[in-house]
C-alpha cells in the first residue's frame, strides 16, 4: 500500500491493461487506453448507524466494513489502483487497518484523507490519481458486500463507450410526492401531493464509472452544478453528458442503517455457507 497523506500517489509503472480505449470527450478523437482505477469514498461518519467509530472502519463479519469494499474492487477484472478517502482524522488509522488486512497484491491502494461532505471526498480522491488513469470507478465504502460482476459490468460499459454508468435497480415500494413543509410540527402527519410512477424509477447504486476526464470536470465545475447532487452521475447528467444505467445487485445495498448491517452479516453467511 502507498503511505500517502496527500498530493498524487507515485506513478504506477503498470502497463494499461487490454482494453478498447474509452470515449474520448475530444470529439473525433480516442485516447490511448489506460488504468481502471477506484476511489472510495469512506470519509463519512455513519450517523444514520448510530453512536461510534466512523461507519467505514466499523466491524462486519470480523472484518471492517472498508476492507470488505476495497476487497470487492480488487477482485474486478480491471481495477488496477484503489485510492481510499479516509475520515480526515484518521488517516494513519485507515492505513493501519489496511496493512493489516490481506489484500491482493496486484492493485496499488493509496489512502488520502476526505473532506467535509461526499463529493468534496470524491474530489480530493480524484486529485490523487495518476496520470494513466483513463476510467474511474467511484464506490461508496458503505457498499461493501458488491459483487465483482456488477463492478465488471460498470467497467465494460464505459469501456465500450459510455461516458457514464450507474447500477441501478427498479424501485419496489410505492412513492408518494410531498412538499417539504419546514413549519410541519415533527411526526404531524404529512399530506402527500401525489404518486410518482415507480416504472419510470431506478434506484442507483456504485460503484458509478466514468470516463475520468468526465468525472473530472464535474468536479471541477462543482459550483457551478454540484449542488444537491447526492452522487457523481447526478452532477455528470448536469452538464449534459449521457449516462446510462446497467443492472445493479440487490448485495450492493447501501449500510446506512443498523438494520442494514444485520442484512450483510446475512449476506456474508449466505456467501460462507454456499460457496464452493
Ligand atoms: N464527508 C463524507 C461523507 C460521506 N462519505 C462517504 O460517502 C458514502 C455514502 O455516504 P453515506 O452512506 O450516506 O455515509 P455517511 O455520510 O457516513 O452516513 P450518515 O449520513 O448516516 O452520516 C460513504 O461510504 C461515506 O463514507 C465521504 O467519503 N465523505
Ligand atoms: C451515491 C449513492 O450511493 C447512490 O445511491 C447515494 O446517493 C449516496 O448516499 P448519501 O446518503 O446520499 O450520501
């Protein structure tokens, strides 16, 4: 693992692995093919969770909850470099956990410390990669049970042209519209204006992809529609460019909850118990 605090992890001498080049965002134009890389956005604090340690490092099934994410971008096809956004605290901490777990040793993985919401995360993430990186992968720590496929399935989609991908899964429940009332005494029953059609619904997951001079501009251009985005995709689609949805996995469901953390304890066990 790269011990990095900051700034750009050191170049990786790898060579680009064997893929189509990505779309180009030059029109007429096509890059030469370069790394698949990840970052991983794990800087949060986990509050919906409850009381303790920042979500990420929290434990899952004997492991913590980061290592089960970065575990799951190592084990796709492509993924070359792991770049983990550490809570801005606990850095050494993240690195720690990281050295002591076992991990691949065919992906590079840096960790650098996050910022204050999830995109300025991802930013400081992005500023970390080197240069040979073509496509990137954004994938949320709390996501941790993702299965390769899925991962596998975002990448070839970019690779094959597409700007940007987002798993994605139908919306099961029914949704009501309502209008915000910030006067609504707490638990007064809230008047619903409507019902949405849910076959027009697509409940996204990560890890999103992206071609990286993209996700890159996005970022970039943060103020000038980054606001309210609740995940890359959603600032990508701002400025226009075309994104598109792959089949999501219903094991890349987002911790966020406590009951969300029995749920993968069960994924874990289901995976122990059937796997060859
Ligand atoms: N400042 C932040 C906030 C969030 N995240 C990351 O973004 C992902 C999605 O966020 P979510 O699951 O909502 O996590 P938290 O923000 O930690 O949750 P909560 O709102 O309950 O505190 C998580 O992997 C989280 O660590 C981050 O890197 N930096
Ligand atoms: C990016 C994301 O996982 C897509 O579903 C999600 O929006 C992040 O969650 P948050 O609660 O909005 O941080």
């Amino acid at each position: 693992m790269s011990d990095k605090s900051s700034g750009s992890p050191r170049p990786a001498p790898a060579p680009p692995r064997g893929a189509p080049a990505a779309e180009s965002t030059a029109p007429g134009r096509r890059s030469a093919p370069g790394r698949t890389a990840a970052v991983i956005p794990a800087a949060g604090r986990g509050e919906r969770l409850g009381p303790g340690t920042p979500k990420a490092l929290r434990d899952l099934g004997g492991v913590p909850v980061l290592v089960h994410a970065v575990r799951a971008m190592c084990r796709a096809e492509e993924v070359a470099l792991v770049v983990v956004v550490a809570p801005p605290d606990s850095p050494d901490t993240v690195r720690a956990m990281l050295a002591a777990a076992p991990l691949p040793d065919h992906v590079e993985v840096v960790v650098v410390p996050g910022g204050a919401d999830r995109q300025e995360s991802v930013r400081l993430g992005l500023a970390a990669l080197p240069g040979d990186v073509d496509v990137v992968l954004v994938h949320d720590a709390a996501r941790a049970l993702v299965p390769a496929a899925t991962v596998d399935s975002v990448v070839a989609a970019v690779r094959s042209g597409a700007p940007a991908v987002v798993p994605a899964l139908p919306v099961t429940d029914t949704v009501k519209r309502v209008a915000p009332d910030p006067d609504r005494p707490a638990g007064a029953p809230e008047p619903v204006v409507d019902t949405v059609d849910r076959a027009a619904l697509r409940a996204v997951q990560t890890p999103q992809g992206f071609v990286r001079a993209v996700l890159d501009d996005a970022h970039r251009r943060r103020t000038d529609g980054g606001e309210g985005a609740t995940d890359c995709a959603g600032m990508v689609e701002r400025l226009g460019h075309r994104v598109v949805l792959v089949p999501g996995h219903e094991e890349a469901f987002k911790i966020t909850r406590p009951l969300d953390l029995v749920l993968a304890e069960a994924v874990l066990a289901r995976r122990e118990t059937t796997a060859p």
